[in-house]
C-alpha cells in the first residue's frame, strides 16, 4: 500500500468544508477525485500534503508506506521528493522573477543532492521533453508563458524529482482540447512508465474515465450548453479594435525575440460576441492583454470606441477603463489576497462611478454564497475564485467584457450557469463580448462569430 487515507475531513472552525473522505492507493494505481466546483476536492488534496492555508485544520489520518503523517516535519520530509503536487493555478504558483530554468535547477538541488552537473542537466532535458517544453523556454520568466505552457512547466518542476505519489489538481483546466488530450496521455504514460501512484483531481469525466477508481464527493451532474443561434447585427459603431497590431517578448533588454503578435487587425462590434479560439500558445491571452493596454506594442494601435487608447492622457484613460473589463485566466494572481472579498467588489463598483447593484448581489449573480463576502480569495475553490473574477469584472457594468477561459475550472453544471448568466447579461446589456476559450461547445453557446489565431497570427 501507498497512501491511506480514513476519514479525512476539512475545517474552519465548527464548520466542515470537505470530506469525510476514505480511500487506499495502491503503487501504480490511478484514483480520480470528481465533484462539482467548491465541493472540497482541492481542500482534500491539500490535507493529504499538509498544505492547508491558515485557518483550516484537517481531522482524520493519513499514512504513507505504513507511517502516519502527523506533524509539519512528518509532511516536509516526503512533500516533494515523494510525495508531490501539481497546482491547478501554476502562475502562482512558479516564482515571478526567476527564469524556468532556475527553478528546475533548484528544484532539483533540494530534492536531487546526488546528482552531478552533468547528471541534473539531463535530469531537466528530460523532464521538458516529458511534457513537450522546447529548451529554448528555458531562459523565459512565468509571464512570458502562455497558460498552457506555465501548466506543463509546473508538471515538469513535480516530475523532475521523480516521486512516487503524484496529486495532480485540474492539470488540464487550462489547455485547449488537443493539448488537455496529450497532456493526459503523457501523463499517464509517465505513472505507468515509473510506477507512481496518481491522485487526480478533475471536473472532466472524459479524464476521470482514464483512471483506475473514481471517487465522487457530491453527486453533481454534468449539464449541456445550448448552441447559440445566430443573430442579425447592426456592424456601424466598433467597440474595440487592434490595427496591424504586433508584441513581442524580450529576451534581453537589448535584444527581443520573435513576434507572439504579428500585424493582427481584429474587432468587435457593439453587442456582437465574438470567439478566439488557438492552440495553448498561439498568442490569444496575448492579444487580450494587448487589446486592454496590458501589454506594450512594438506596431500598431488599439482602438476603444473609436478612441486611440496610446494617446490618451492617463486620467482620460483611467476613465474609459470601467467600460472595458477582463476576466483573467488566472483569477488567484488577477485577485488581491490580502483583501476581502465584500472590499474587492465595493472597490470594483467605486471605479466604475455607478453601479445599480450592491456587492452581495453579484456574489449571487454568479451562483456563490453571501456569506463568502466575509472570506479571502484563499479560501475560495479554484473555480469559486474564478466566478468571483467575473463577478468583479461585471461590478463596474462594462460594455466591453473580455473573458480569457473564464469558464476552464468549473465542473459541467457551474460551467452551463456561467455560460448563461453571460448571455443573459449580455443581451440585457448589450455588452460586446471577446471570449477566449478552447471549448468549442462554451464558444457555439456564447458566440456570434469564431476567429482562429496560430502563430500569434489571426488565420
């Protein structure tokens, strides 16, 4: 036996958060923990590693290999080298300000000592070709990763010290169709190839069927999306544009690399929703970025309403900015974690010089509890962060609402409510929609019209 779990259970006081939870994982053997967003499958997974943000204690046993794990330094001297865990956020998870390549190299010094320079080199090329990474990322910080490819840096990180138990939260949440395929196929290639035992965390039935067992912690059940029919627009006024629009990543301050955007000419309408579909990659939460001002452009310009946003004073801006807002993909890193949650949405309300509804209200609006407004963004579920996100986005009443895989960490039933809270503020308020995703089924539910970008080109 590998991991034993009896009656694991979460708590914030007198009140129970997850679980009780009991199961055994065998060496070699693939469990898949499934339930619906919030229902306490990352809390659980976190206990198992004695990695709980403060405030929460975990009741119940844990053992590994016969010995149970009881104290911060039973945890600290298995976490990592054995016992290892893949995050669902991995941009907050990789540190800002060092390049991939050391943090591989210190990863491997702490949980790896004995190898030799040569040794760790090869440790690492492997690794990265294990998750299909080319070497020349190696020299990139985090931010100058797409979401996907941040993703498969982080499982290279877990993998290079070669546990032998692998918790994998949501590894896919956040890669399109093709590479969530790949990266599944990989990544049981690998437990099977070294033996590891695989706890994986996941709302995608598709992927829970790959796993030995399944264990459900709710009886949630998976909803379909409506295709969206197509509707009669009135194209006169443009509501955001780019014009040969071009970015690119420095790789030295004297030097640059090549293009992530390449002379893109892009728009949207007034009221129209309009889809950006691309491999992990591609250049679409890029173009999102730059399209918000987020980004500085090498060529080009970026357009609001007709207005240059380059060459508007930064107070004429700062006023423009309520009526274009942005779902980021990464809502924990988008999100102040020292400010609460009811504080988050008043501020977000007091940018926007109006707002018809108070924070509680779109709390609700997005399917979370009322009393969460009392809560950190820590103590949310990753798709709880992620509805908070677009419940801040939505606070300032925008016309513009930019969505970058707005819908990636919820289950089916959460993913089918988002989806149509979209549509249903969007037809109320006319809101013109740019919605990045890799779910063709949330684009047919949502979208006027697709675009398809490759090679931080629009195709």
């Amino acid at each position: 036996m590998s991991l034993y779990v009896d009656e694991l259970s979460v708590r914030s006081g007198a009140r129970r958060l997850a679980g009780p939870v009991s199961f055994e994982l065998a060496q070699g053997e693939t469990l898949a923990l499934v339930g619906a967003s919030g229902s306490g499958k990352s809390l659980t997974a976190r206990a198992l590693l004695g990695l709980l943000p403060p405030g929460l204690d975990a009741q119940g046993t844990v053992a590994w290999r016969g010995a149970k794990l009881d104290s911060e330094a039973d945890f600290r001297r298995w976490r990592g080298a054995q016992l290892a865990y893949v995050f669902q956020d991995a941009a907050s998870n990789l540190h800002p300000l060092k390049r991939l390549a050391t943090q591989l190299h210190e990863c491997s010094i702490v949980h790896r000592p004995a190898l030799s320079r040569a040794a760790r080199y090869e440790a690492i090329g492997a690794a990265l070709a294990a998750v299909r990474l080319d070497r020349s990322l190696l020299q990139r910080y985090p931010h100058e990763l797409s979401g996907g490819q941040r993703q498969r840096a982080l499982l290279a990180l877990t993998l290079l010290p070669e546990p032998t138990v692998l918790i994998a939260d949501e590894p896919t949440s956040a890669l399109d169709a093709t590479l969530a395929g790949e990266t599944l196929d990989l990544l049981f290639a690998e437990v099977r190839r070294r033996g590891m035992a695989l706890l994986l965390i996941t709302h995608d039935a598709t992927a829970a069927d790959r796993c030995d067992r399944t264990l459900r912690l709710d009886a949630g059940a998976p909803t379909s999306l409506p295709i969206r029919r197509p509707r009669a627009l009135q194209r006169e006024e443009v509501a955001i544009e780019s014009r040969r629009l071009s970015v690119v990543h420095r790789k030295r301050w004297w030097r640059q690399e090549a293009a992530v955007l390449e002379r893109v000419d892009f728009n949207v309408h007034r009221g129209e929703r309009v889809g950006v579909h691309g491999e992990s990659g591609s250049g679409k939460s890029t173009l999102a970025m730059a399209l918000l001002g987020l980004k500085p452009i090498v060529a080009g310009d970026v357009r609001w309403f007709g207005l240059a946003i380059h060459e508007l004073p930064a107070r004429a801006l700062r006023r423009l900015r309520p009526r274009v807002q942005m779902v980021f993909q990464d809502p924990y890193r988008s999100l102040n974690p020292v400010q609460r949650i009811d504080a988050l949405l008043d501020e977000a309300r007091g940018c926007a010089y109006r707002s018809s509804r108070d924070a509680t209200s779109w709390l609700m609006a997005v399917g979370l509890e009322v009393d969460m407004a009392q809560r950190y963004p820590s103590q949310l579920s990753g798709g709880q962060r992620q509805r908070l996100a677009l419940a801040r986005a939505l606070a300032t009443e925008p016309e513009v609402l930019i969505c970058d895989e707005a819908t990636s960490a919820l289950d089916a039933a959460n993913e089918a409510r988002i989806v149509a809270l979209i549509d249903q503020l969007a037809e109320e308020r006319e809101l013109s929609l740019l919605l990045i995703s890799h779910s063709a089924a949330v684009s047919a539910a949502l979208c006027d019209r697709v675009v398809r970008m490759a090679g931080g080109r629009v195709v």
